[in-house]
C-alpha cells in the first residue's frame, strides 16, 4: 500500500496539501476564479470528515493544512473542488485539458514546529510574492480570519494560535519571519 493511500486512511492527522497549474502556469486568472474556487471550498467541505488550518490560492498554486477525520475526507474534498473548478475554467476560457499539473499532493506534518512554521509560510507567501505588503491583505488566504477577520469558509486555527497565545501572539510571530526560518520550512517542506 502507498504512503498516500495510508494518509488517506488515517484519521486526525495533519496534512500539507499542495499543487500547481501545468508547467507553473496559472490555475486562478481573474479575481473571479479564486472567488470561484472559494465558493466550491465552501460547498464542499464537511469539517466532520476534514477541517481547514489554514490555505492560500496563488495565481499559479494553492497551499492548504487539513486536519482529516475521517478516512479519505480529503479526498472527497479535493475530488470536489478542483474537479468542478478545472472543468469550470476550461469552459470559462475555452479551453481542455489539464489545469493542474497532477493529483495534489499531500504531506503528513509531523511535529507542532512544522505546523506553525507552515502555516507563516503559508500565509506569506503572496508577500513573498510581492501580490500584497501585509499577508493579511491577501483575500484569497485564511490569513485574515487568523488575524480575527470572519468568512464564510470555516477554518479552525486554534491549533496554530493556542500555541502562540492567539490573534496576537500569532502577528508576532509571521512579523518576526526571518530569512533563517526560510531554511527551516525548505527542511521540513521537502
């Protein structure tokens, strides 16, 4: 049995959930899209089979934690979103074919440090980007409802923000993001 059929299978385990648009291209291309695919997001998920940490939609990615609960939540999640969404956009914009480059990927996250250096990538990354100058900026991220902002997706980011003293003690520690704690994610990411 593959490791990502044992991860499927598991129940409360934490997951890094990731993919890109075919050769780095990109996935959301107007405001719209990324509103789209949020609105799938909220159709689709069942926080008694799969709960939402935290996630950001790129242009040209998306990122997410999860939590499963159930067996194979994620993938009825996912199965959901992005299949209706590729298909969406493909008659959207008058095209076929892949939009992403293949099955999502997923990545079992092992440790609490993995978690909370994961979710300040996360939420940085449209900084890193230059898209915005404040990760809270960013509306197509669950940065804003960390920083105690309301939306109609539910995430559940206690597990990041109980461990560093809530909304604020959270601020701190994405505003103390050092070059360093680059190498720190590029190890426990790959």
């Amino acid at each position: 049995m593959s490791t990502k059929t044992n991860y499927l299978q598991s129940q409360g385990d934490f997951f890094h959930i990731y993919n890109r648009g075919v050769n780095r291209e990109s996935i959301f291309f107007e405001s719209r899209n990324s509103d789209y695919f949020l609105q799938r997001i909220a159709e689709y998920y069942d926080p008694e089979k799969m709960e939402i940490v935290a996630y950001c939609l790129m242009p040209n990615h998306f990122h997410f934690i999860v939590r499963q609960i159930t067996a194979f939540g994620i993938t009825d999640f996912f199965q959901g979103v992005c299949g209706g969404y590729v298909k969406a956009v493909n008659k959207a914009y008058d095209r076929s074919g892949h939009l992403f480059e293949g099955k999502y990927k997923m990545k079992l996250i092992e440790s609490n440090e993995y978690l909370l250096h994961l979710s300040r990538y996360i939420h940085l990354n449209p900084v890193r980007a230059k898209l915005v100058e404040q990760p809270e900026n960013w509306e197509f991220s669950s940065c804003g409802m960390y920083y105690g902002r309301e939306s109609e997706i539910v995430i559940n980011s206690d597990y990041v923000l109980r461990q560093l003293n809530g909304i604020t003690g959270y601020k701190v520690f994405v505003q103390n993001y050092e070059p360093e704690d680059k190498k720190k994610i590029d190890r426990l990411l790959f």
